[in-house]
C-alpha cells in the first residue's frame, strides 16, 4: 500500500492505494465519484475521461500511484446542479446525448477543448471528441451542443 | 393542426441534467456493504464436451465465498419459445462457443474473483467446429444440438401470389447473392448487475433494455413466483437489441451466488468479453430473385436466406420472421416468397438488434431493385416513385398501411442540391445513392404485448408516472411525459417518471420493435385521460356544470364554455383529495389491439401498430486508389408520423444512420474457427466523430391514426435504409455494385482493380 | 483466454526520480520481472489483458525530470527526451516546421487522451510494426540513445527494431531520447497513414518520406515504411532509385514501385498482404509528391491548431 495525495476537483484527498489500482477504480469506488465510467478499461472509448493537471487523458490507464501530487478533475467538477458549465448547458438543451454513458467523458473532452480553443472549428470540435466513442447520437448532436457552447462564451465574454 | 403545448416542442431531455452532471447511476456505479464479486470463467474452445470440472483449488482460495457450474442449475434452458430452450446459463455437458460460460466464482472483491477463476480446472475433449452456416447445413458436419437435424435452428416459410407465373410474366429477371456481416449493437456500457435473494425473493439492480423478459427468466429459473422478482432499473448504457434484451451468464450466477452467501452479488462484464460473448446481429446470405416489368413495375420477389444463428436459438425465430414478412414494405409487391433457414454454428449467438431482420432482407431487395432500374435505363428515383406503396394500402401478407409518407420524402429528397449531384463526378470518385425503408412500430406479436402507465396524482396537483417501460437512452421518457403533461395540461416538471421497477410498475413487454412511443405512449395518453376523468367529476360538482363540460389545460381546469371560469390544477387536486373522506385519485391505462388476423407461421398479418418510411440520400467520396471511402452527407426524409419531440426523433435518427454507417463501411467481425480476432474497439471499428457526416433529417408529417398525437416509430427505418442508400453512392462513385457487407476499403480496391482488368480485356 | 479481466494483477511499482537511482532499483529486482514505462498507455492494457508475461515490479520513468525537454539546436538537430509525450511533438512549432512528418505522425497517434499521455520513446520502445512515429523517424534518419548503468550508446532506428514488438535494448537499457539529425529536407517530409477511422486507428500501412531536391532534381530522399514488414523499414531500393533523379511523374512511380516490392506484408485482420504491397506503391507516391510540393511551397501541409 501506498499514500497518495491528490488534489479531486479542488479537494484534497488522501488515500491508500494499491499499486495496482487504476485512478479509475479510486475515482469510483474510493471516492465514490460514479461519474466518469469503466467502458473498456483500455483506453480505447473514452468514457472515464478526466482532466489530469490540466490534460484530459483516460483514468483507466493511470495508477492511481501516478496520480499522486497531481491535481484532477471529473465530470463532477466541471459544473454543478446549481451552476451547469456552459458545455454541460448546451448539451441539455441540444440534446448532446441519449443513453448518458459516454456523457461524462463528452462532456471532460468538450469542456477541455473549449478551454484550449474557445472558437472551434467543426473539425476541430470531431479531433476534440475522437477519444470518445458514442454509440447513441451519431455525434451529430454532440457536435452542435460543443458549437453551441462555443458560441455561448464568446458571446458571454463580448458583452 | 390542434396546437400543442409540450406535444412536438424540442423539449430537453428529462434526465438530462442528471447525465451532465455524471450523477445519472448505472448499475455498474451502485455497490452494497458486504458486496461479493462474480466473475465467469469461459470456454477456451468453441465446441468442447467438458469431462470435468475440479473447483476445489478455487474454492479454498481465501476470500473466495462460492464456486458454481452448469449442474448447480439443475438443467434449466432459456429460450425464445417453449420448443427453443436450449441455452443454459452455464455450459451444461459441452460447450459451443468459444468463450461460453462454464463456471462462475464469488470472492470477496474482483481481484479475487478473477484470480479464482484461473484456479478452476476445466477438462475439456475438443470436438470438431463448424463456423460457416453452409458447412453446418451439410449432412455430416458436426452437430451442435440433438434437438435439431442438419444444424437448422429454425426455418420460415411465406408465399404469397405466384411467384413462379410472375416470373414468367416479368420482362426481365434477376438473381443475385447477397451477404450481410456480422456486427453488434456496440452500447458503451458493458453489461453489470447487482442481484440480492432474501426472504422476499429476487431483487436485481440490473441494465436490461427489457427487464421483464429477465424476470420472467429469473423467476423460471429460481423456481419463484413472479412477485418475488424485483428487477429494479438503473440507467441503461443503451442496448440497441440482443444482449440487454436478454439474460447473460452473470446474472443468474450472481442471483445464485446470493441465494448461496445471502449476500448482495455484483458482476460487471469487461468490453472485451462483450465483444467476444455477447449477441450479435445475425450475418446472412440472400438469395435474391425479382422479376419487373420493362416499366419499371415489380411483379415478383423470392429471397431464400441462410441466416447464421451461431450457438444458440436466443430470439432467432423472430429474426427469421421479420426478414421476410417486412420485406412487403415499401413497394408494392404483388408475389412474394421467402424461405428463411438458421443455422446453428460455433460461433456466438446471434440475436436482435436494431433493424432486426429488416436491414438485411432490404438491402438485397434495394439494391438488386437497382440494379434492375438500371438494366432498364430508369433512374433510381422513378423506379421508387413508380413503386413506393401509398396509404392506405394492404400488402399481400395482410400488413396494413394506414399512413405513408414515402412518396413525398422522394419527392423532397429529389429537389435537393446532393441529388442533383447523383451520377456527376464519378471520376472524382463522388457518389450520391439513394434508398428507401419502412419500419415497424408499436410491435405486436403473440404472448404478452401490452403497455400499462399508472399516474398517481399527488395533493399538489403534480403527478407521479409509473411505467413498466424502458427508457436505456431513446429518450422514451421525456416523450412519455410529455404525453401525459400534454394531456393533462401540464408542464413537464408537474410529472415525475419513475425508472422500472417490476415490484412497483406495471408489466410491460419491453423496448424493442420501436414499441415503447406507441404503446406505452397510448397507455399513458388513457392513464392520464382516466386521470382527467375522475377529476372532472369534482370539477363539476364545484361548478355544477355536467363533467363533460370540464377541460385542462395551462395548469388549469376550466369549463369548456366558459373558458374565463378557472381554477389552478393544484387546487382542483386539493379539493379532490380532501373533500369528504379524501379521494385517492389514480389513472391506468393500457394499450391493447384487437384480436385481429394474426399467422405467426405464414407471416400473416401485422407485426406492428403502425409503419415509418425512410427515403435516404448518401453521398460518399472514394478515393480510388486506395478504397478507402467516406460518407460526406446523408439526408433522411423521415416520416414517424408526427415528432413528439424533434430533438429526440432526430438524434435517434442520426444514430440509427451512422449504426448503419458502420455496418456498411467499417465493422465487422473477424472470426478464426470461432474466436473472435478483432474484440476491441481499437480493431472492431464503430465510426468515431471523425469518420461520419452531420446526419440531416427532414420530417415527413403524415400523422398515423394508430399513433399517440401522430406518432411512428423513428431510427429502425435509418438504419434499414442507410446500407443500401451508401452502397448506391458507392456505386455512383465507382461503377461497381457491392453486394456483400461491409464495403471495407480493401473490398473497394480489389473490386476497382478487377473493373480495372476487365475495361481493358474489352 | 478465458477469464476477461477488468483488474492488474498485484505488482511493486518505484518511481526514481533519477537514472542513478533507477539503476539501483534496477539492480534491487536481480534483474528479473520488472518493466520499465513512462506513458502507460501500451504497458497497462497489455497488463490488463495478461498479454505476455506479467511484470512484478513496474518502473515508472515518469519522476525522471532530467528526461522530459524537446530540444531544437540549429545545425545540431532535434533531440526528444523520453518523456516529451507524444501531444507535446504533436502540437510542437518547431517540430512542425523542421520535420512535418514526424508531428504529422505523432497527431495520428489513438487520440487526444492517448496523446497526453503517450510518449515518442515508448512508441518507437514498444516496437510495433505499425508504430506511426516510425516511418516518419526513420524517414528522419534518426537514432535512439539508450543508456544503462554500464554507459550510453546510440543506435540508429533502423537497427533498433529486431522484430514485432521487438528492440535491441538490453537488459537493464533504456531509451533516454530519441534523436533527429537537422534535417536537409526541412518542410520536404511527410507521413501518410492508411486506416478506415481517422482515429483511434492503427496503420494498415504508414508511409513517410522526407525529400531535398534542387531544380526538380532529388538531392536526397529517405522513405520510411509502416505495418509492412515485421518491424518498421527503410525502403532502400526506393530510395536509390530516385536519388539524384528528376522527380518526374515516372522516376516518382518507379520508386513507389520498387517500395512496394521491397516491403515484405504479411495477412493480418487489419489487410491482406496484397492489399498492403499495392497502398505502400500509391502511398510512397502520394508521400514524395507531398514532400514535393511542400518544399516548393515552403509551407507544411498540415498544421496543428496551435501552430497556426
């Protein structure tokens, strides 16, 4: 066993793991945070994305060990019931999801490209969401609500 | 056009924020103090007798609670009909496909469970495989059941006319082969359960895209009454047919294991055992003979398929029906034959999935159809429009028609800029294709097929919804309520659904055929209308008005002639809740259809409430040295009847045509004497955001006098349509009809090459 | 297989935080049962799917400051420490602008995620045949330093691939960059991967080139190939055809041609060998057509969002 710190959506937790234990499995079951999901295990669908010091990458395939002093932040820290970020709004009312499994990698990946690019092209926004495969929408949808939020914050930050 | 207040509004999804916010739970995400793992130990071959199974090295593993295998089920078989039970939940005597279920551990944690696993000994005897459905049809080869002869799981037969006199009626006459491929539905969410048996009997947190078959499963298997099984829903990861309309290995091991510990039992499936265990679509050969007149008119079909049924019959006899007693739709077809045989091979087991059995019966008929058109010299658009059926309209097996809004969707797709592109640039290698489907919606089959919706109203005037149906990603959920806010004259946040739970809701069928929108949907319309009933009855005693006279709408109740006298929904609810001794207001509903002609073994009658049409444009670019092809556009014209919720209706569309996307270009499974070779998401290849098109959907309104406020069934028809209408483009694009999915890059290069050769041999 | 895991099995991991402390650690497992990683993302699936032996202790790179740079030196060349991720080459402006291929490769590498995470070194480690950065690397004439406790070596990439999934590192070796030589073809190179998806896709074939070229002659010429022979390759004859050759049309074919005949594909679920022999003809044409018209034009054909 080993401590680690790390720094979960702006709070710092200190936990014991094992070495063999994936940041995904402590996310889960540790830190109870269910929002970013197990779909491959693989890192191939993208749906236990997370932002790691300021990178999105798939939590399944880091330790957990890795993850110590690093700073990480889930799908429950990109908004809240009260405050929606704006990629989180978008995908509300554009309908940027069905089942909602994928939802929460969509949503990290959306939120991190718009961090990085504020006005996306839509092929920009598809390399954006490549690591994430959605089975329900036909990314259709997805695209409009990420263009849509797009569109929302810079409008936001004219005015 | 009555005007609606929630009824066709893009209204956002009703679980909506609960996904964004990553706080929607899936069964995966739920875990119990005391919890137990289950892991399933699988088949290294894929047709073994198994001699022995030695778990006592498992067993005394530490942390390892319970072993079990095949004998501890006491030879209960599932299946789709009482003469097809053939699977059981662990491999009984031998196995038949690879990687099937043979013995399962319970351990304290996963690390354990898998660990234990590995401990188990298994003596296995290999006994020849066959993997080909035409090898397995041959007299010899290896028997995969003693139930059946010739490896035949299942054979249906249709004929309708003279097909024979057709033909030689015809002008000209056609046969060609066609094959499907072999894909999955492909939802992110691996299958997982949670199962707990007590004193009151089964309670199972499961993902089930039909939690009503798995109950009666459970109850048959434990030998319990159906009142002691709760399957209690989750959010679903999507399901898309076969494997969540279904039992796994998992859940019946996991229910045991808690029988056994009286602890709760979790089991989550990894990605790669579903791509190598779970059900799939099955692959088909068409054998496709048409007959037409010089103008274009079809006078006869008859398709023989050999279907691949792989190990098991799970709902094969349903597939078998659905290829051919849709494939009277869209075109008027005065003959028609069809001899559907599935076959039992080595491979996994072949099931349902989106399209089901439609997608591969009317891509032979649409593409040979085309091949016709342009024998004749008649483009692809005329000879539809010369033969697209017309509500209403009867087909020659009895389906009836009551709206259709295909000849219009052609119609609108011909005025395009992308048709008008059609047969411009193939040196370019640019192509636009065309193509039409229909679909049925509001299945109706034999058995239990009924939809219930209970609506509780609360003091306040707001209204709890209980539903027996599965919302695992359509959407049904939003658009069931705002059937019942529609009809109640409600706002969407007045009505709460509640997810299933078969102790609580009413039964229901399930979500498959595109059922839950029309049936449940008319279940709830009459749950709310009872509602409506018993409150006007308070209404009018407060207004001394006849209750006839009382309407709801905008929150409100109001006296149809005097729209001015109103009272507040809440209020009216109070009032009837507390006057006297207090009313318990309750509405129910169910849907039901009459005792209509029905022949399940002539494919006879109508196997739904009511048809979308589909008519498709694709244009592809094909890079000709390569093969390697894209889908730049796609446009629907889709007439559902009417869209309750365009947000929903499309997305679902969008899906359905990139589903189709990637049966047609991309995916398949590569198989080596049974074992799946390409089982990751890496090389079995769903399209990602980068490989596909915006899917553009245009709405056909033609309102189904069946449907709840207009409503047909919307994505099954997209993905029926979409194969056909890409491997036309790629024909416009190439000169070369392909007639085998998938249209892989390297299928087009060699197809190029060969077209190459031949141009220059002439 | 016949247990699918979802958990790794039980492991040591260290991290050092410097190469004189990874040879201790090194040392401290005899030899035995250990692996080293930087990035993770091939070490981790494979350990997840029990794919070849299990490591007992797993080494983490990732502490070793001293080896996370990018380094341009004008006249000198490019030198990538083994932790410069593979987003980092990716979205590099120098790489970009002195060798297009290799950032063209190294964005064609999983997806974003896989990126961030990826490094160079641990794609061209892990030594498969598909591997993208390699072709263009190779295409780049670059080597691999490798050090171990005894010292340092570098071997050029062509001889460090021995065979699928194979490398020449000893035991107790590790890759500590990967060096490309400053390049006379400048914008003249480019990677052309061939896969259905755009994404998260392995090569079915992968062609680099990386061209100098005076008055529509070719001056020098290197022609790296992917998934089409047990490792990543050189296709010498190619390259020998067109050396001092006019790039017509013709020499241009010619040397696809011969590409194509020197490679050496095998059938695998991702194309038939046939199929492969016949794209590394069109690709190698298509690549030094493309390297062509960016050293004519001066300007890369592809950028990345942050180079723009």
């Amino acid at each position: 066993m080993k401590q680690i710190e790390v720094t979960v959506n702006g709070k710092l937790e200190k936990i014991e793991v094992r070495p063999s234990e994936t940041l995904l499995e402590v996310i889960r079951e540790r830190l109870h945070l269910t929002g970013a999901k197990e779909g491959c295990g693989v890192g191939e669908c993208g749906a236990c994305t997370v932002i790691m010091d300021g990178l999105t990458v798939n939590s399944c395939l880091i330790l957990a060990v890795e993850a110590d002093g690093k700073s990480v932040v889930t799908v429950e820290g990109v908004g809240s019931r009260e405050k929606l970020n704006p990629v989180q709004e978008a995908f509300v009312e554009h309908g940027g999801m069905q089942c909602g499994f994928c939802t929460p990698g969509m949503i990290v990946s959306g939120t991190y490209l718009l961090e990085k690019n504020p006005r996306p092209t839509e092929d920009q926004i598809r390399e954006g969401i490549a690591g994430n495969f959605c089975r329900c929408t036909g990314y259709t949808n997805i695209i409009e609500s990420i263009e849509a939020a797009a569109g929302k914050m810079s409008e936001g930050g004219e005015s | 056009m009555q005007e609606y207040s929630v009824i066709g509004k893009p209204i956002p999804r009703v679980d909506a924020v609960e996904k964004v916010l990553g706080d929607a739970k899936f069964a995966a995400d739920f875990s119990f103090p005391g919890m137990l793992w289950c892991k399933i130990l699988r088949s290294p071959y894929a047709h073994a007798r198994i001699l022995n199974i030695d778990t006592s090295k498992a067993e005394s593993l530490p942390g390892v609670k319970a072993v079990c295998t095949g004998k501890d089920f006491n030879g209960w078989t599932w299946g789709f009909m009482p003469q097809t039970r053939d699977e059981p939940p662990l491999a009984v005597g031998k196995v038949r496909y690879f990687a099937e279920a043979v013995a399962a551990v319970a351990a304290v944690d996963e690390e354990t469970a898998e660990m234990a696993t590995e401990l188990i000994k298994v003596d296995y005897e290999e006994l020849p495989g066959v993997f080909d459905p035409e090898e397995a049809m041959k007299p010899g080869a290896p028997a995969i059941h003693d139930y059946v002869e010739n490896n035949q799981s299942w054979e249906f037969h249709m004929d309708y006319g003279d097909v024979e006199k057709a033909f030689a009626e015809s002008d000209i006459v056609r046969e060609d082969r066609f094959q499907t491929g072999k894909v999955i539905t492909g939802y992110l969410e691996p299958p997982a359960a949670i199962a707990m048996y007590d004193a009151n009997g089964i309670t199972l947190w499961g993902a089930k895209q039909s939690p009503y078959f798995v109950y009666r499963h459970l109850a048959a298997c434990f030998n319990l009454p159906l009142n002691k099984i709760r399957i209690i829903q989750p959010f679903v990861g999507a399901g898309f047919g076969g494997t969540k309309n279904d039992s796994v290995a998992g859940d019946f091991c996991s229910v045991l294991f808690s029988k056994w510990t009286g602890r709760p039992v979790k089991f989550v499936y990894s990605m790669e055992e579903v791509l190598t265990t779970a059900r799939r679509r099955h692959n088909m050969i068409i054998h496709s003979k048409m007959g037409m007149k010089k103008d274009g008119t079809i006078l006869a079909l008859q398709q023989k398929i050999i279907a691949e049924g792989g190990a098991y019959t799970a709902i094969g006899p349903l597939t078998m029906y659905l290829t051919g007693a849709m494939t009277t739709l869209p075109y008027k077809l005065p003959n028609f034959r069809h001899d559907a045989y599935r076959i039992f091979t080595n491979n996994p087991v072949s099931a349902a999935m989106r399209g089901h059995g439609v997608t591969h019966t009317r891509f032979a008929a649409e593409v040979q159809m085309d091949m016709m058109a342009e024998e004749l010299g008649i483009d692809a658009m005329d000879i539809r429009f010369k033969n697209a059926v017309k509500a209403p309209h009867e087909t020659i097996n009895r389906v009836t028609v009551k709206s259709c809004g295909l000849t219009e969707g052609l119609e609108t797709l011909k005025n395009t800029d992308t048709w008008k592109r059609r047969g411009k640039a193939s040196a370019s290698g640019r192509g636009v294709g065309l193509a039409a489907a229909s679909y049925l919606g509001g299945a109706r089959q034999l058995g239990h097929q009924s939809c219930a919706a209970l609506l509780r109203l609360c003091e306040d005037g707001t209204v709890n919804y209980l539903t027996g149906a599965t919302d695992c990603g359509q959407g049904s959920d939003t658009v069931l309520v705002q059937m019942v806010a529609e009809e109640l004259g409600l706002r969407m946040e007045d009505v709460n659904i509640k997810r299933v739970d078969t102790a609580v809701t009413p039964c229901d069928p399930g979500s498959y055929g595109s059922r839950v929108t029309i049936l449940a949907g008319a279940a709830a319309v009459k749950a709310a209308q009872d509602i409506k009933g018993q409150l006007a009855e308070f209404a009018a005693r407060e207004w001394k008005v006849q209750p006839e006279e009382i309407m709801f709408r905008d929150r409100k109740a109001f006296i149809k002639s005097r729209p001015d006298q109103s009272m507040p929904f809440g209020k009216l609810a109070k009032i009837a809740c507390y006057s006297g001794s207090g009313a318990v207001i309750m509405g129910r509903g169910y849907s039901r259809y009459g005792l209509e002609r029905y022949d399940w073994d002539k494919g006879l009658g109508n196997p739904g409430t009511s048809y979308s049409f589909t008519a498709q444009l694709a244009e592809v670019q094909v890079d000709l040295e390569t093969g390697v092809s894209r889908c730049e556009e796609t446009i629907l014209a889709h007439d559902c009847g009417r869209p309750l919720n365009p947000i929903n209706v499309h997305s679902q569309n969008h899906g359905g045509t990139i589903q189709g996307l990637g049966q047609t270009l991309y995916e398949e499974f590569l198989m080596d004497e049974g074992k799946t070779r390409n089982p990751t998401l890496t090389h079995y290849k769903m399209p990602l955001s980068t490989d596909v098109p915006r899917v553009e959907v245009i709405d056909i309104l033609t309102d189904d006098p069946d449907g709840p406020f207009g409503a047909k069934e919307a994505s099954e028809g997209c993905i029926v349509s979409t194969p056909p209408a890409v491997v036309s483009a790629l024909k416009d694009a190439t000169g070369i009809w392909f007639k085998t999915l998938p249209v892989t890059p390297e299928k087009i290069y060699w197809a190029l090459q060969e077209k190459k050769k031949q141009t220059k041999d002439k | 297989m016949t247990t699918f895991y979802r958990r790794l099995s039980e492991f040591e991991y260290l991290s050092p935080a410097g190469l004189s402390e990874l040879w201790e650690m090194m040392r401290g497992t005899n030899g035995t049962g250990y692996r080293v990683f930087a990035g993770g993302t091939d070490v981790i699936p494979n350990m997840k799917r029990r794919k070849g032996e299990v490591p007992k202790t797993l080494i983490d790179l990732k502490k070793i400051q001293e080896l996370d740079y990018i380094r341009y030196d004008s006249g000198v060349g490019l030198a990538i420490g083994a932790l410069a991720s593979v987003h980092s080459v990716a979205r590099s402006c120098l790489i970009w602008e002195h060798y297009p291929a290799l950032a063209t490769a190294a964005g064609k590498i999983g997806a974003l995620q896989i990126q961030h995470r990826a490094t160079v070194a641990g794609n061209i480690c892990n030594a498969a045949p598909s591997a993208d950065t390699a072709p263009a690397l190779l295409a780049l004439d670059a080597s691999v330093r490798c050090a171990s406790e005894a010292g340092e070596r570098t071997i050029p990439l062509k001889d460090f691939f021995t065979g699928p999934l194979q490398n020449t590192l000893a035991r107790g070796e590790i890759v500590t960059a990967i060096l490309v030589p400053e390049s006379t073809a400048g914008p003249g190179s480019c990677y052309i991967k061939l896969s259905p998806r755009q994404s998260l896709d392995l090569a079915v074939v992968g062609v680099a080139a990386s061209l100098a070229a005076l008055d529509g002659r070719c001056e020098e010429v290197r022609i790296g190939l992917g998934a089409v022979a047990p490792t990543p390759m050189r296709a010498l004859t190619a390259e020998a055809t067109l050396r001092g050759a006019q790039l017509s049309q013709e020499n241009i074919e010619r040397a696809a041609r011969a590409a194509a005949e020197e490679c050496s594909p095998r059938d695998s679920i991702r194309g038939s060998a046939a199929y492969r022999r016949a794209m590394v003809g069109v690709l190698t044409a298509r690549a030094i057509r493309q390297a062509q018209t960016a050293l004519t034009s001066g300007e890369t054909s592809q950028t990345s969002g942050d180079c723009r």
